[in-house]
C-alpha cells in the first residue's frame, strides 16, 4: 500500500519512491517532473473526459463524415478485390467476404459517452483524487465487466490519442479523431490525396483481418480454420514471398547492413500491400463516379497524387541507434519501407510516374506480388 501510494504523496515520500523504485531497480537518472506525472494521471484515468473536451473544441464534426466517406469507399473496394482473387477457392472466398461484411467501425470518438455525474474530485487532494477513480473505475468497468460481454470492447485508447486499432476477436477497428488530421487527412485535400492517405490506412487495418494471425479468426471472431488447404498454401506462399522482398528494401540504400527482418515485419507488409491496393481501386471507382475529378493538380495527376500522399504520412528522420532498435523490436517496417514495398508492387505506381523496368521502384510483372 505504501509504494503503490508514494507517487501521489509529498514531496520526501515521491523522492524516496524514485531512489528506490526508479534509481536503485532500473537505473533512472532523474525523475519524472511532478506536473508531467499528474497529467499522465489524468490522461490514463481520465481519457474520455479529456477526448471529450478535444472533439468538442478542436475536431469538426465534417471531418469525421470525410472519414466515414473514405472508410465506405475503401471497404467497398476491399470486398470488390476479394471476388476476384483467383487463387481463392470458392468456399474460402465466401468465408473472406463474410468476414469484411461482419467489420464494424467506430469513427473518431464514442457514439455515446459515459456519464460521469456521480464522480465526485476534492481540489487539491491528488492522493484521494487518485483513489477515488480507481474505486469509480472498479464499480463502473472492473466489476460490471465480470458480467456478459457486451459487443464491442471499451475504447483502449481516447480520441485526443493519434492512433488506428484492429481487434481480431471482435472483428472491429477504431480509428481516433485525433489521428485524422492532415496529412493522414486533409479537409481541404480532394479525394485522390485522402485515399492516398487516410484510404491507405484504412485499407491497413482492414486487411489485418486478412495477415497471417488475423485470418485464423473467422467472421464472428472465433478462432476457426476457415481456409481449403489449396487457398491457405497460396496464401503462404504469397506472404512468404513478401517476406523476403522485404528483406531486400533498405531503410537507407547507403547502408546495405541495416536489414528489414522479414518474419518480424510480415503482417504490417500485408497489410501495407493490401491498404494501398484497395485505396487505389476505390480512387479509379472515384473517378469513373466523379470524372470531372480527373484532372491535373499542380501538374500531378489523381494517381500521382494518391502516390505521393501514401508517401507522405510516413515522412520522418531517425538516428541510427533509433533505426538499429526499431529492426530489432518493432513489427513495423522502418518509414521508407512502408512507401516502397506497397508501391514497387503496384502495376499502376510504374504507370504513373513513367517507370521503366531498369528502375528500383518498378519491378517487373513477374517480380511483383499481389495478395488480397
């Protein structure tokens, strides 16, 4: 009870708490500044209230119907690609099609927020503020969730957070207000560059019902076999050849010793691959809907625009001992990769940029490899 305490007592007891817990057993040089470690208090025991003040000051109820709109689009694309992939057996396809008509989606923020009336903060007493909502947090979630499962899980993360998340067992993702911004998606953007963007992320997120862990869940999120042996050898082998393309995409082409790990990496690639894929059928449906859409912007075409925005959201600088990390621990692909991999196999990228076949980026058909 003591140590649990001390991080929300004076200021000797939070000293003495980071001498031991922080220097003594991990080494820590300097604790954390008080102020900081409230609000990382608030945020974790308080986040809805916080998301919900965020989307009401700071994120436009149009954005979220922007998303919505790209969300429909790539989706419809999606289960369109799913008829016609041909090293599908008939059986395993109605299972795939199943499955993306089952996902359901929350957008941005909760549809409804929870009332919080009955808690009740004393100003100025952070350690029995701190208890209170733990209790208020047991009787209202911990408890409660002993109980029948309800259909959606409670949001892990807030709509203030900059985040995507898929769950495999409910077959349902979020995406959370505060990630739909520019560049992943621009209001004032047309429709080539946010299906470049945010279309290409949520193509991501839909096809990891289809990686190699999420498409051992069928549609209700039961963990069943739902493949013919013919379409599951396919399938592996098509990711086992993404697998070793991407070991061959260097994060920095000057340092051919600084690998992608290709197992590590693979189901983020999947769903890369598949992301764009279904992003880029949805801009041409787009286009043959709207054609007066089809027109030069600042001399790029619709597709070179939907290019560069997938390339764009993944703009970033890291230090080498950062990138060293990242191979070693992170199962996503370093940020050049995550442009490449997807854009080297898509016929239309070489079109649209006038590649030839001597180019990195424009392998030729027989190299490139398609799987949903």
């Amino acid at each position: 009870w003591a140590r649990e305490s001390a991080p929300y007592l004076d200021r000797k007891m939070r000293h003495l708490d980071f001498e031991f817990n922080d220097r003594l057993l991990r080494g820590r040089e300097a604790p954390v500044e008080h102020w900081l470690s409230v609000i990382r208090k608030m945020r974790d025991q308080m986040g809805e209230l916080l998301g919900r003040v965020y989307v009401e000051h700071y994120f436009e109820p149009e954005r979220r119907e922007l998303a919505l709109d790209v969300q429909r689009r790539v989706l419809e694309a999606a289960r369109d690609r799913l008829t016609q992939r041909e090293w599908l057996s008939e059986d395993t396809r109605l299972e795939a099609l199943a499955k993306i008509d089952a996902m359901t989606f929350e957008m941005a923020y909760p549809n409804s927020w929870t009332d919080w009336s009955d808690l009740e903060l004393t100003p100025g007493d952070y350690f029995g503020n701190v208890f209170r909502l733990q209790y208020y947090h047991l009787h209202q979630r911990g408890i409660p969730s002993l109980g029948p499962v309800g259909p959606f899980p409670p949001w892990p993360d807030w709509p203030h957070e900059a985040n995507a998340l898929y769950g495999a067992a409910e077959n349902h993702m979020i995406f959370l207000a505060a990630l739909l911004k520019p560049p992943l998606l621009d209001l004032e953007g047309d429709m080539a560059v946010n299906l470049g963007a945010f279309g290409g992320f949520v193509g991501h997120e839909i096809h990891h019902a289809f990686d190699s862990i999420g498409s051992q869940f069928d549609a209700s999120g039961n963990l069943r076999n739902w493949w013919s042996e013919e379409s599951r050898a396919a399938f592996e082998a098509r990711i086992e050849a993404l697998r070793w393309q991407a070991e061959d995409v260097l994060p920095w082409p000057h340092r051919p010793d600084l690998k992608v790990d290709g197992l590590l990496t693979l189901n983020e690639n999947i769903a890369d691959l598949g992301g764009v894929s279904a992003a880029y059928d949805a801009l041409q449906k787009y286009l043959a809907e709207f054609p007066q859409a089809n027109q030069p912007i600042d001399g790029l075409t619709p597709e070179q625009r939907f290019f560069l925005s997938w390339a764009q959201i993944w703009r970033s600088q890291l230090r080498e001992e950062s990138l060293r990390k990242l191979l070693e621990e992170d199962p996503h692909a370093p940020e050049p990769v995550r442009v490449v991999l997807p854009l080297m196999n898509h016929p239309a990228f070489a079109d649209a940029f006038g590649c030839t076949n001597n180019q990195p980026m424009a392998l030729p058909p027989e190299q490139r490899i398609s799987i949903w």
